[in-house]
C-alpha cells in the first residue's frame, strides 16, 4: 500500500462563517472536477464551522478536520467539544497537540496520548503534532523531544494506518522561517525509524507523517519530494484559496 500524501488546511481561528462558506465552496468545486491521484485535502475549520463543511465534503473530495477535541465522551465540561460529536457530524480529522494547544491551553503529551485514544474509539484520524521548540533545537536537543513527545502520545496505543502524524517544529510556524528540507527529512526519519522500532515496518510504511511551518506553494515542491514528508499541515496559506489550491496542483503532479 503507497501512503497518502494529505495537504491540509489548519485555519486556526480565522474567517468568519461567509468566508468559511465560500471557501469551502469553492475548495469543494476545485477538487471535484480534479484527478486527486494520491493526494488527500483535508480543511481543519474552527469548531462553529464544522457542520458546514462536513456538508461541503459529502459533495465532494474534501475532507474535514477538527483543530482539538475533549478527553472525555459527555458530560459536564463546559465549552468543551468530545469525539462522539464530531463523528456524529461525519468529521473525518481531527488536529491533536499542537504546539499552540500546548503553549497557550496546557494541552501535555498525555492528554494528547488521551484524544489520540478517543478519536480512534470514534474512528477519527488523529494528525498528532509533535515538534521542538527554537531553544530545544539550539540546545541540540530536537531528536530527545521529538522521541518524548511520540512516546508521550503513543503510550499504549494500538494503530492500523489510523493514525497521521506531523512535524511542526515550533520555530518555523507562522514565523516565515521553514525548516530547510533536509533538515525536515532529518526529522521524518527519525519518526519512521521510531514507529519502525515502536510498531512495524508495515505500520511505519505506510503512516503519512506531514511537514508543518511556514508552507507555501513556494517551498512546498522540496519538502514533498523528500522521502519521508507526506504532505503538509499549513497554517497561513491555507486560508488562501490561490495558493490552497496551487499547492495542492504541485502535490498531485509531483
Ligand atoms: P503556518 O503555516 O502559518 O506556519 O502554521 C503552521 C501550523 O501551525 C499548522 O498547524
């Protein structure tokens, strides 16, 4: 089995329910006329869109992620959104730890370790960010935090091709500055070699690990035709539906 290669979307909290719908509206009419080959485009929208786009994807190629979800299935958790929900509206992703969850909302490796479990309960894939700070990366510790944080999340965790991870190393996102791609490629093999020692040579083979910092259709050619980069999870540019749509065109023509 060849892995897919997932360009997606990360809105973050950004556009307003118009904007959203005519984006997605639009994103929904680009893919349809369009050979996808092995090229999955996933929109992670802000929670209050969710229903909205999941409408979108049943139309068309598209699928829809969530940016967090709750640790816990129902009950009395005020303001918080739980894996059952998401699946009943037909949500496909779902984003887990990402450096922002954990910088400004306290999300740790095992409450990652948590959603990763709840959302394969609910057959929701999980795109698990991992990725090391400026200062870890000065300190020449990038490979001990990378290796904590997916142990961290991993922790007794069965996985069958449910699963996708993304590299964002913390430095490049929404900075301007992106990991060169070697040094991404450096990363993603390291995870591989991980999930090889971890799982299996089948599961690390055919696991999608995405690059995220800083993509755009100007660099995106170079990290994807690296060996061990998947795709990309992006930020900024994915709120553009030029350059959304350009950089899925270099993806599915690579
Ligand atoms: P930017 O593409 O804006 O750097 O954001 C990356 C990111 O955090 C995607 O999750």
């Amino acid at each position: 089995m060849m892995r897919r290669i997932i360009i997606a979307g990360n809105w973050k909290m950004n556009k307003t329910y118009s904007e959203s719908e005519e984006f997605l509206s639009e994103m929904a009419n680009f893919t349809e006329t369009k050979d996808l080959k092995n090229v999955d485009v996933v929109i992670c929208t802000p929670a209050l869109y969710l229903k909205l786009a999941t409408g979108f994807a049943a139309k068309s190629k598209i699928f829809i992620g969530a940016q967090n979800v709750s640790n816990f299935d129902f009950g009395a958790y005020t303001g918080e959104i739980s894996a059952p929900m998401l699946k009943a509206i037909e949500c496909s992703f779902c984003i887990i730890g990402h450096s922002e969850r954990r910088k400004y909302f306290g999300d740790t490796d095992d409450l990652v370790n948590a959603k990763l479990k709840i959302l394969q309960q609910n057959k929701i894939i999980p795109i698990v960010c991992i990725g090391e700070t400026l200062e870890e990366r000065e300190a020449g510790i990038t490979e001990d935090v990378v290796v904590n944080q997916l142990e961290g999340a991993f922790r007794n965790i069965t996985v069958n091709n449910d699963v996708v991870i993304a590299y964002e190393p913390v430095w490049a996102i929404g900075t301007g500055k992106t990991a060169t791609p070697a040094q991404a490629q450096e990363i993603h093999s390291l995870i591989r070699s991980w999930l090889i020692e971890n799982y299996n040579h089948e599961i690390a083979e055919n696991m999608s690990i995405l690059y995220g910092g800083s993509v755009k259709p100007d660099n995106i050619r170079e990290l994807l035709i690296q060996p061990d980069i998947d795709g990309g999870l992006i930020g900024g540019a994915s709120l553009d539906m030029g350059k959304m749509k350009e950089m899925i065109n270099i993806a599915v023509e690579l």
